[in-house]
C-alpha cells in the first residue's frame, strides 16, 4: 500500500477498487440500538486519561506526534487538547505549537518542506492555531495561511478553470492534486474558523464542488453519477472520473458513505445552505437512514474515527440536539457517540483503530479524532452536570 493510502482517508487504495462491488454490510450489533450511558464524571476521565496518553507516551521530543506522517497529526491532537480545556501555556500545546510554528514557509503555507499534501496541512494547522489565537499572537499567520489556501483552490486563479469543470471550487491535497470533498471540508472549515463567513467568494466556489459530490441531481449537480445513486448521501469526488470509496453502484453510479455525507452536509452548512435546501434535506434523510455509532456506513470499520469526529462536527452545525432515525427512534447523539467512543478507550488512555487503513493504527491520530469529537460531544455532558 502506498504511503498516501496508509496516511489520508479519502485516497483509493487499490484492494477496495478492485474488491469491491457493493457497500460494506454494517458490522457487529443493531447500529440503532445505542450504547450504555455514561456520566460528567466518566467523560472527564476519558479525556484526562487520552490527554495523560498523549502527553506520556505519544509526543516526541520536538513537541511533534507521529511526525513520520507530516504535522497534520500534531495539529489534529493539538486542537483536540485545546477544545477540551487546556491552554496555550499547557507543556504539552505549547511544545506542539513550537513544533507546527517551525512549519510555517514563505508562502504563507504551514507544511513540511516538498510535501505534497501542502494544502491539506496548512488548514488542518489553521483550525489549531486559530483555537491558540486567544490574544491574537497568530493573526499574521493566520492571514497568510488564509491567503495560500485559496491560491490552492480549483477555480480561475493559476488552474484557470470555468464553473462548468468538475474541478471547479474544489480544494485537493496540494498543488495539482486533484480536489475532493474531505479536502475541500477541510478548507471550508479552515476558512470558517478564521472567519470568513458564507458569502466568503472561496467559500461559494467550494460550495459549487460540494453539490457536486452529492447523489442528488438538481440545478446545483447535472454530473453524470447524480441521478444513477439519487439517496443524497455524498460520495468523495467527481473528479477522475468519478470515486467513491464504497466503489461502483452496478449501474456505474457511486456509491454513498458515512464519513463523506457528514463532510458534505458540514460544508454546506458552513457554507450558507439552510435546513430547507434539497439539498440539506436529503443529506439528512440518508443519515436518518444510516445512523449509527458503531461502523462508518457503507465503509464498515475503514476510517472509522475519521468518520465519528466529521459526524459530530455536522450535527452540531445543524443544532440538533436529537436526531430521530428512519424507524423513529430518537437519539440524543452526542450521549451515545460519547458513550460508544468510551467503551473503546484503551486501558492506557488511547483510542485505536484495528483497521489500519488510512493511519487509523496509529494512537495519537486516532487519540486526536477522539478528542475532536468528544468536544462536540461535551455540551451533552455539560448540561447534566448543571441540572444535578
């Protein structure tokens, strides 16, 4: 397997493609039915102890982790520490920001030096210096980061495409890599945490990229796949002549999965489209009908946490609080994610995936998207706290 399959998990590896003729069946238990319950007092814990794992076991020297793998890592575990309470000042963020501070180049790009994934890094590196930025010490860097991923973008700048291009709008993992939707949610997230807001002109070119994921043919997607899938989940791009990681649908359509559809209704909403939308109103309903906490629909348990911390992303973003399945069955979502990723907790404090598939073997990535969606999950918890 290439490294880019081993490290991102929106690059086609060859087995699936091959392999593949239908979407993964969902694995283990009714994924309706949801797990235990768990208390204020059993979230902290898991927190403190994913946060001692990083700290003890996981961070280099160089305040990096699984820095192997570039400092997309470091920045995903350093914003996760950061959204659940620690500080700029804390050892273990202020060491990873001295580490993702010696990443910032001349371009205003915030990678590793001959990276291919220039793009990628820098905007996951936006989010974590952005939620460091409490006095404003990254302000200039944030605006140069700002200004070289939208240089990055698919559109009429230096790639110089019309809107009627697949491409058009999209945000891949660098110069001339092609765009995708995990990508270009990234990018919109990026934009949005910095804060440009809808009406942003990046963020509505992106937008034009994100309808076109989408299993829906409307006014906003005529692609081809569009009305050969039509269920409104999303897929991971229509570029290359079109993938999904869930492959091929028998009539040459592709395949709808968990992970993206979730990317996909974030983006949207970040991007300006309300609850009303087709648009929005179908990437629900697929949701409603795949819910689950315990495999990443249609891809089983490939990049399953990849998955659990985009789920929780965009169903914040909605404001739901509850979300009722296509059976009725009403889910406080935040509760059950919370209580499914705690079951899985390590006994040293860390979360992995025994489906290694895009770097989901490796704890401190994993322990990174665990904190992440623990962070939306948290306000569940809150609440509790307060009503005792």
């Amino acid at each position: 397997m290439s490294s880019r399959s081993r490290l991102f998990p929106w690059v086609p590896s060859l087995v699936v493609l091959v392999v593949l003729t239908a979407p993964l069946p969902a694995l283990g238990a009714d994924r309706t039915s949801a797990p235990p319950q768990v208390d204020a007092t059993a979230f902290q814990q898991a927190v403190a102890r994913a946060i001692t794992f990083l700290e003890s076991k996981a961070q280099a020297p160089d305040g990096s982790f699984a820095a192997y793998a570039g400092p997309g890592v470091t920045a995903i575990v350093t914003t996760g520490i950061l959204r659940n309470g620690r500080g700029v000042n804390d050892p273990v963020v202020a060491k990873a920001l001295k580490y993702l501070e010696r990443m910032v180049r001349p371009s205003g790009g915030i990678h590793q030096a001959g990276t291919l994934y220039g793009n990628y890094e820098t905007c996951v590196a936006m989010m974590c210096f952005q939620a460091a930025n409490r006095d404003g010490r990254y302000d200039k860097l944030l605006k140069a980061a700002e200004a070289f991923v939208k240089r990055e973008q698919w559109d009429e700048g230096e790639k110089k495409l019309d809107r009627s291009d697949v491409r058009y709008g999209g945000a891949g993992y660098g110069k001339n890599e092609r765009p995708d939707l995990s990508n270009t949610q990234f990018f919109i997230e990026a934009l949005r945490t910095v804060g440009d807001g809808p009406d942003d002109p990046a963020i509505q070119k992106a937008l034009v990229f994100v309808s076109r994921c989408q299993n829906l043919e409307t006014e906003y997607n005529t692609t081809p796949f569009a009305a050969k899938n039509p269920d409104g989940g999303f897929y991971y791009t229509p570029a290359s002549g079109g993938v999904s990681m869930a492959d091929r649908t028998p009539n040459g359509g592709l395949w709808s999965y968990g992970s993206m559809t979730y990317a996909g209704l974030k983006s949207m909403i970040y991007a300006g489209v309300g609850p009303d939308d087709p648009r929005v109103k179908a990437a629900l309903e697929w949701i409603k009908k795949h819910y689950d906490v315990r495999t990443n629909p249609n891809m089983g348990s490939a990049g399953l946490y990849y998955y659990y911390h985009t789920f929780a992303k965009a169903l914040d973003a909605m404001k739901l609080d509850v979300i009722e399945d296509a059976n009725g069955v009403k889910h406080d979502w935040r509760s059950e994610l919370a209580a499914e990723l705690i079951r899985r907790q390590q006994p040293d404090g860390s979360w992995i995936n025994e489906n290694s598939r895009w770097l989901e073997g490796d704890p401190s990535l994993v322990t990174g998207y665990v904190l992440l969606t623990l962070s939306y999950c948290r306000p569940a918890f809150e609440k509790a706290a307060s009503n005792q």
